[in-house]
C-alpha cells in the first residue's frame, strides 16, 4: 500500500515535469520554423507553467464542472452520506465531500489532490439500481484511490491530456491556415532544408502529441483497478458486493452522458457502452470480467 502511495506521488511529479518538456519543447520546435513570430516560446513557457499549477490546484474542480456534479449536504441524503463517513473512519480517512450527478446511468469515481481535498461523486443511477452492499463495495472502492493518492495522478491526467490536445490543435491550425502556408512557400522556394525538416517535425509532434497523451492515460488507468477493487473487498470485507455492483453496471444499457474521452478513466467501470473493437482496444478499464472473477476467488 505505502509503495503505491509513493509510487502514484512519483509518477504526478514526473507527469507535470515531462508535461512542462513537451510544451516547451513543442513551442521551441515552432518558434524555430516561425523565427519572425517571437512571441511563440515565451507564450508556450507561460502556457505550460500556468498549466501545470492550475492543474495541481484545480484539476478537481474542473472535472467536477466537466462531469457537472453536484454537493451533496449531509441533510440531504443522510443515509449516503452516513454510509461514506462510516468507510472513510474505517479506512482511516477524512470524510470526503459527497457530490451526486444527475445521470441515471449507474457510475461513480472520486478527485481531488489528496486525502483531505477527497470528493467521491455517484450517479443517481448508482443509487437507484444497486443495494446498500453494493453500493458500499463501490464507495469502498473509491475510497481505496482515495488513500493510494490515485485521485490525484488520475486528475491531473484528464485535464493533462485535454491541454495537450488544446495545443495541437491550435499548431496545427495555426500552422495550415495563413503563417503555415506562407512560410512553407517561403521555405521552400528558398531551399531552406533545415526550416522544412523541422516545418516536418512540427507537424509530426502536433498530430502524434493527443495520441501520446491517450496512451500514457491508458497505462496509467488499468493496474490501478484492480488494486481497488482488491482494497474495497478488505475494506467492506465483502468481495461479493463489488462484484454484483460491476456486473450491475457493465449490464445496464445506459450511457453516461456527462462523460467523455478525458473523464472516461476516473469512473469505476468505462460510462461508454457498445461492443465496438476500437473502444475495447482504447479501453480506459479492464474488462468487467476479469475483476468480478479476482473478487470472487477472494471470497472462496
């Protein structure tokens, strides 16, 4: 538990540091192909700065307005808050802020930067269609990112991952319309190789970058669910009431509609539904099967 606690505190610093490279680097790579356009590094150093320090503060309360969630006082639903408190004292926590989305489809995750700035957010859905064992199976669960410091790492990716894609886009078009196309004419006419190969590179770097970003959010995301899952069992000492809360979920039919590709991660279970191969490919969870099958054997 302390070397993943440790492990995700690694990996949010070295995160942010190679976020802060990438940025740089990428405005380093433009302002090189656009010499008479001077402002494009200092504004790329600035961006990413910015970035990385909004994202470590705010990144929770970006997701929360992302996914358009809701405070939950503990006057208005005593019984789920009770119910969080309750697991939080057992697993040695603070009491996370409770926040509920209006969705019917049944899901749930929790953000912030640490134990003490927790929020685990449920799905109306999530309350309505699953019992009290189950429902304290999948609050234990993300509880458990909670204490191994997840929430945070897992944050930060979802608003990591939409900058980085902010700023391809913003290259790219900068670079096919207006200043791209004439100082590529200029370029070229004037046989300047050294300005074409890195005109290449920079193109190369804007369209590759949103894939890199995706795959690291997908390395990041799946290891770490199982190790909740396995923490919820201990936690609730009932491996069962996950695995019906999983089977429940990955059943119902609904999609979350407040979800999308960068916000997908934090759920406990993937808001998409459908068969389709790529989305099984590009998977942000393992599959459903697997984890109901460890927390079975962990009931035997």
């Amino acid at each position: 538990m302390y070397k993943q606690i440790s492990a995700n505190k690694q990996k949010t610093f070295a995160l942010l540091t190679f976020f802060l490279v990438f940025v740089i680097g990428l405005g380093y790579v433009f302002s090189r192909v656009y010499p008479e356009y001077t402002w494009i590094l200092p504004v790329a150093v600035i961006f990413a700065v910015g970035s990385s320090w909004i994202n470590y503060f705010y990144s929770d309360k970006i997701v929360l307005a992302i996914s358009r969630a809701r405070e939950v006082k503990k006057s208005d639903n005593p019984e789920l808050y009770r119910l969080v408190e309750n697991l939080a004292i057992t697993a040695g926590l603070p009491t996370p802020k409770v926040y509920l989305i209006d969705d019917t489809a049944p899901n749930a995750f929790a953000t912030g930067r640490g134990p003490k700035q927790a929020v685990v957010v449920v799905t109306i859905g999530l309350l309505q269609k699953l019992d009290k064992l189950e429902l304290e199976g999948v609050i234990g669960h993300e509880l458990s990112h909670v204490k191994n410091y997840d929430i945070r790492l897992q944050t930060i990716v979802v608003t990591l991952v939409g900058v980085v894609a902010l700023m391809s886009d913003f290259f790219l078009r900068f670079t096919w319309f207006g200043a791209g196309r004439r100082r590529d004419r200029e370029e070229r006419e004037g046989g300047g190789q050294l300005q074409l190969i890195l005109f290449v590179v920079a193109i190369a770097l804007a369209i590759l970058a949103p894939i890199a970003a995706t795959l690291i959010q997908l390395a990041i995301s799946r290891k770490r669910e199982f190790l909740a899952d396995a923490d919820s069992a201990l936690l609730t000492r009932y491996p069962d009431g996950l695995a019906k809360a999983l089977q429940k979920i990955a059943a119902d039919p609904e999609p979350l509609e407040v979800a999308n590709k960068a916000t997908a991660h934090l759920y406990i279970a993937s808001p998409f539904k459908g068969a389709q191969f790529m989305s099984k490919l590009f998977s942000t969870h393992p599959p459903i099967p697997e984890r109901i099958k460890a927390l079975r054997e962990m009931a035997i």
